[in-house]
C-alpha cells in the first residue's frame, strides 16, 4: 500500500514523474580486486591528491576547480569510487546532476577530465586493464554531468 | 606537398584554440583506413575521425604505405570530422605493379591510381561512453571511388572505372575488457577496393563483411586484427579476402602511428604478403 502511495505520489508531482537521476555510486562488489589494486581507501585518497593537483595545472581543467572545496571533492570522489568499486564505504555527496549543476559542462570538458583521472592513474602504477574496468562504471555518468 | 601544408596549418591553428579542440579521448577517433574513413587500417569503424566532441570539429592528414611481394601501395588523405556526428573524407590510392606490370605489357612500374570521397554519418549510440547499454555505434558511410586508368581496368575486365561502396559499420568499445569490436557490411562493387576497376565478367556487386578487434595495452597503444571479405569477379584473376595484424599508437593527440603484418592474398599472382605503415597527424 505504501509503495501504491508512493507511486500515486510519483505520478501527482511532475518534477519527480520525470526519470529519477541515477544512483552516482551503484555498487559493484565484483571489483573488489580492482579496488585492491587501487590501494582500497587509502589508494583511492592519495590518487585524488595527485588527481587534484593534475586538475589544476590543466588551462582546461582548472576553471572548473579553482573556486571550489577541493578538499570536499577530492572527498567525495574517493567515497563515490570506493563504493562502485565494492568497498565498505559510504557515499556522502550529491547526485551527479546536482554536483555539478554550477557548471557549463560539455562533451570535451567531460573527457578531458577523463584523460586527466587517467594520467593520475597512470602515475599511481594502477594497471590499463584496473582503470578501464572502473571507467567502464564511470563512463555511462557523461549523461547526467554533460549540461551544456 | 600542400595538402600537407594545409593539415599543418589546420594543426597550429587548433592547437592555438585550445579548449574548442580535441575533445575526444586519445585513440577512440580511430586511425584512417585505406581508403580514408576513420577505423583501423583496412576497414572502417563506426566512429567519427579526429578528435572533436559533440561542441568541436576535428581533422587529420595521412600517409600509408603497404609493402608486399610483387607491389607497393601508397595512400593519403585527409579526413575532417564535425560534432562527432558527420565525417568527410578524400584519400588518394597509387598501386605500384613493379615488375608485374611489364609481364603484363603494362610496363614496368606501371601504377593504378584511384581518387576516394567519403562521406560518413552516426546515426546512433556512443561506443565509447555508453558502457551501460548493450547495443553499438552504429554509422552509414559512402566511398565514392574514381580510378583514373579507365582504359585499362576495362582491358582487364571490369565493366566501369568508377563506382560507389555503401557500408554500414557497428562499433562497441567493452571498456571493462579494455576491448573495440567492429563490424561491418559494405555493398560494393570494387576489385580489389577499386584499384582493378569495377563489376566484371562474373559479377558486379556484392554484399561483404569485415571486422576488427582491437585490444588496448594502455589508453595510446592498441594490437588489433581485422579481416575484409571481397567480391571475386574477374575471370582472369582471383580475389581473396585482405587480414592483417596491427600496432597503433598515439604518442600525442596530434599524431599516431600504425604497423602491422598484411596478407592481400592473391592479387593478379598468389600470396601478397607484407609490411603496412601509417602516420596520422591532426587535432
């Protein structure tokens, strides 16, 4: 009867009616291994250090991050790729329509940061076949970040 | 010469643009195949050539060189790409037949050259980022082809010296196996991609398949296979289907290099195997 409710609800209110937003840290239990390989949480938290600093000296890159709380980000997106990669964590932040709503995103900004989170972890010695198998979770995401 | 000077410059000038240029991840434009699209070195892919996003445009020039028993081929291009949806292209082909053309009475060194145009449309999916969803990219492309030793392709037996390929190409990049899967239909009616002209005495037309796999070792070095299956329909030399073996790298987004072993098979005399070589600069 509740969920009955809660449809009617759904239905009665068009701003919800609209598809929902997706999960932004569906978890993937099944890479454990990878997330192993990144170092679990502690990997995971130096890479954004690094992550961040690649970011920043990118032209391209750096308007976006700048005015931020870089440390909130790099936070958040350790959180966020802990728990789609099957870690005991918690993903505190927003959904990816709302983190990045104070933002002109478009295609090229989105890859470009793609090849940046490549870079950092090319760095960090995490295998092709590790990042890309990550990636492969993060890539659907360019749906609800793109909003330009 | 000035073709090149002209990539050149489109090069410096998008370099100069910076943020509206090169969008795209490194490698997933493809290289450029034989006969100018976008894909791997024979058989085009779904995917639109250079490196510009949804927002950009995008361009490239290239040479290949494909080295076998009894002939070279030389090809170059130019390849333009719009917001990742449309992609123009003109390559220029040079058969050398070396020796075989004087046991022909062609006379030695005696060269088939061929003009392609090629026009190439996305019509749906992304292969690289929609890592969620089952089905491919999915392209239409035309290759109109001119040979321009006209006299001769009809001497030899085909019925027309110029003719127009339609292909229709499926692309997915299955990232969390670090794998590209092509596959492609053409409708053609080419012997030997054109270069022996087009139709002949026991065929003029045909429907054929092609496909790559490409394994990626890191995000700029890719080892791959692809094969083409190709009409047979001149009497007086059978046609086998082309494969070959590659290497593609992109040391920058500006320039990738491709090597790989090629069996063309019987072309005129048995067994042409050899070294095929491309170098792609652009944005």
């Amino acid at each position: 009867m509740r969920i009955l409710l809660f449809t009617l609800l759904l239905a009665a209110t068009p701003a919800l009616s609209q598809a929902p937003v997706p999960n932004p840290a569906p978890a993937h239990p099944e890479l454990r291994a990878v997330l192993d390989e990144f170092g679990g949480m502690p990997g995971l938290r130096a890479l954004m250090d690094d992550f961040m600093v690649i970011l920043l000296d990118d032209p391209r890159m750096r308007p976006f991050f700048e005015n931020v709380d870089q440390q909130r980000v790099k936070d958040k997106l350790a959180e966020q790729f802990c728990v789609i990669l099957g870690g005991d964590c918690v993903y505190t932040g927003l959904d990816m329509v709302e983190s990045h709503k104070g933002h002109e995103i478009r295609h090229a900004d989105f890859n470009i940061l793609v090849e940046d989170l490549q870079i950092a972890m090319e760095r960090r010695g995490i295998s092709t076949r590790a990042q890309n198998q990550l990636l492969a979770k993060l890539a659907p995401m360019y749906r609800e970040v793109i909003n330009k | 010469m000035t073709r090149l000077g002209l990539a050149l410059a489109l090069l410096v000038s998008g370099s100069a643009f910076g943020q509206g240029f090169g969008g795209k991840l490194i490698l997933t434009g493809g290289v450029s195949q034989l006969e100018g699209a976008a894909g791997g070195g024979l058989t085009p892919w779904a995917v639109i050539g250079g490196y510009g996003s949804r927002d950009q445009i995008g361009a490239n020039a290239w040479y290949s060189r494909v080295d076998v028993d009894d002939y070279t081929l030389d090809a170059f291009g130019l390849m333009a790409g719009f917001y990742d949806r449309l992609e123009l292209s003109y390559a220029r082909q040079e058969f050398d037949t070396r020796a075989i053309g004087a046991a022909l009475g062609l006379g030695r060194g005696f060269t088939f050259e061929q003009d392609v145009y090629g026009a190439k449309l996305k019509l749906l999916g992304d292969a690289v980022l929609d890592q969620d969803r089952w089905y491919p990219q999915l392209s239409l492309g035309v290759q109109h082809k001119r040979n321009r030793q006209g006299a001769v392709v009809r001497a030899v037996g085909a019925e027309d010296d110029s003719g127009t390929d339609v292909y229709l190409s499926a692309t997915k990049l299955y990232l969390a196996q670090s794998l590209l899967v092509n596959g492609t239909l053409r409708y053609t009616e080419a012997n030997q991609i054109g270069i022996l002209g087009f139709g002949g005495d026991q065929g003029s037309g045909s429907l054929e398949v092609e496909g790559s796999l490409a394994y990626l070792l890191t995000r700029k070095l890719a080892l791959g296979a692809e094969f083409r299956t190709k009409p047979d329909q001149l009497s007086i030399a059978d046609e086998d289907l082309w494969w070959d073996v590659f290497l593609a790298w992109a040391p920058t987004r500006h320039v990738s290099l491709t090597l790989a072993y090629v069996d063309l098979g019987n072309v005129v005399v048995a067994d042409q195997r050899g070294a095929y070589l491309s170098v792609q600069v652009g944005f």
